[in-house]
C-alpha cells in the first residue's frame, strides 16, 4: 500500500522502532489521537517529552553530585521522568528508570549512577530516532503517519 | 459577558489535574477526542480556585506552596467565568502524585464541600498500589486509572458523568468501581 519510497521508509522506521524496542503500545495510543484537526499531535507530545527530559535530566545530574545522595530526591525526580516516559511510550528509557528507583530504594549510589549514565544514552538515542522520524514525516506532508489505523 | 461555551446540555465539562504538563496535554486530548469540554489545571489549588472554592473553606493542613509557578495554570478554550463553569463541571479528574495537595487531598476537599461533594472524582496514578486505591474508592472516587490513560478508559466515564449531571442523585446509588484498568506494563 505504501507506493510512495518516503511512506515506506516511514512505515519502515516506524515498525523498527517497536521491533527494536524503543517504543512500546503508548505510543500508538498518541497515533490514534491523530486527527485533521491536530495532525501533529504525537509530535507535539514528544516535543513537551524533550523539553521536560532536558529538564529532569539536569536537575538528576545535580541531585546525583551532591554528597551524600538524596535517594528520596533522586527517587522523585526520577518517578516524574519514568512517568512521561511511559505517557509517550519510550520503553527502553521507562525500564532505566525503573531500574534507577530501585536503586534508590535500596540506596545503591553506584547502581544509580551507572543507571543513570545508561538512562541518558538510551535517551539519546531514542530522541535522534524520533526527530528522524519526524522529521521524514512533515517531508511527506501534511498526512496521517504511515501507519495510522483506520 | 459572553460565554465561548456551547451550553449543549450533552457536553460534559470535565476539569483535568495534573502536574505534569505532557500528561495534561494527553488527558486533555483524550477528553476531547471523546466529545467531552475540558478545563487542566496544574494543581488541586488551582482547581479549587476553578470551582470558586476558597482554599481556607476547605479543610486545613495544606501546603501549595510549592507550586511550580512557571507552569501554565490552566489551559481551557473556554471564558474564565469561574462560578459559571465552577456549576458546570460534571466530572474531575486528577492525577494522585502532585507536589502540595495531592489527588487524594483534592478528593476529600471536594467530597467536604457541599456544593462539589456530588461531582465525579476520577483518579490516576502511575502507580499500582492496592491500598492506595481502595482508600481512594473508600473514600469518595468514582474510579481509579493506572496511567499512561488510555482512550478505552476514557470511554469508560461517560456513565459517571451522566450521573453527576443528575441534579436528583440519589447518594444511595453510587456504585463503587473496584474494577482496575492495568495497562500493558
């Protein structure tokens, strides 16, 4: 069905992202909000979940330079980001941050630290493939992403 | 003074809380995709003060003072004429982690004051905790959603928000909703 080149590349990177795990279901639950009256929701969504990641991320790095840690601050900051993270569907950045509480909890600063180092890369690396992503498709215009049921 | 309101008696108006902005845009989304008006807020002061109830009618220990206040207060389409849409409010729902008033505080303010106490308190959490959800429904919720919300679960408050808008609730009938909506985790 996918006749354009562009669509199918979309709808390529669009499956990777689940088959490869850095999305999970949330994420279509954001495409099935789509509609001609707010055709870049999902990328409006996604672009709050930077603005507040960069955010978190800042004040995590922080928290986690002070001595000694403040794991009841870190478990905070940390519940806000798992939480977003799981409004948009980002799951491998949802499993660090899970992770990352219960080092917490159980106050293990290295487990935290060394978490938090892998949290930041999956972020990363999630964020470029999205704005990728997105980036291909306000190329194709102002269409439905390739996948959208209907 | 005008209102931009519709005052099409099948609309409901459902006053969102949260504190977090990305998911106040969802829940905003999802409410609307489901026909209903909606009013987020960022706080349960905030949304006390939407309902026209004062702070201090309420019952004390609170602390809001440690509201962001860089956060956008409310966002609604809507003209702020709060003791018109204070009346018109049919359902509330609000997430239970918030800095200051949490959900569940909102929920023993609104089911205190005489004015709100029939209106349908929903809440959300991210987290799946049985205590804390059967002290929510004990005490007054209508229902308690395990976040991300979905759209399924937002269909499912419809039949709440035909009864709040009933002026005749008979308190008899209120049902409480053990019933947990577990997203895929």
């Amino acid at each position: 069905m996918e006749r354009n080149p562009m669509r199918r590349q979309l709808a390529s990177m669009r499956k990777s992202l689940f088959d490869q795990g850095y999305l999970d279901e949330q994420f279509m639950e954001l495409e099935q909000l789509l509609d001609d009256a707010n055709p870049n929701f999902v990328e409006e969504v996604v672009t709050l979940y930077y603005r507040d990641s960069a955010r978190l991320i800042l004040n995590l790095d922080r928290a986690l330079e002070r001595r000694p840690l403040d794991f009841s601050k870190l478990d905070g900051l940390m519940h806000q980001f798992k939480g977003s993270s799981s409004s948009i569907g980002a799951k491998k950045v949802k499993a660090e941050s899970t992770l990352f509480r219960e080092y917490c909890k159980s106050g293990n600063a290295e487990g935290c630290m060394r978490t938090f180092q892998q949290l930041k890369k999956e972020y990363a690396t999630l964020r470029k493939k999205l704005e990728t992503y997105f980036q291909l498709a306000r190329q194709i215009g102002p269409m439905e992403s390739a996948n959208r049921p209907k | 003074m005008g209102m931009a309101i519709d005052r099409d008696d099948t609309q409901f108006h459902v006053l969102a809380v949260d504190d977090s902005l990305i998911d106040r845009k969802l829940i905003e989304r999802l409410l609307k995709t489901s026909s209903f008006q909606v009013t987020a807020v960022d706080s349960g002061s905030k949304a006390l003060e939407f309902l026209g109830l004062n702070n201090n009618d309420a019952d004390d220990d609170e602390e809001d003072e440690q509201r962001d206040s860089n956060t956008e207060s409310v966002s609604s389409d809507e003209d702020q004429d709060h003791q018109d849409l204070g009346l018109g409010v049919n359902l509330i729902i609000t997430d239970y982690c918030m800095p200051g008033m949490t959900g569940y505080d909102l929920l023993k303010k609104i089911k205190k004051s005489s004015s709100f106490k029939d209106i349908p308190v929903v809440i959300m959490s991210s987290e799946n905790i049985p205590s804390r959800i059967s002290r929510c429904l004990e005490d007054g919720a209508e229902e308690f959603l395990l976040k991300p919300v979905q759209l399924s679960d937002v269909n499912k408050l419809r039949p709440h928000l035909v009864k709040g808008r009933s002026k005749d609730i008979d308190s008899s009938h209120k049902t409480t909703s053990t019933r947990l909506i577990t997203s895929g985790n």
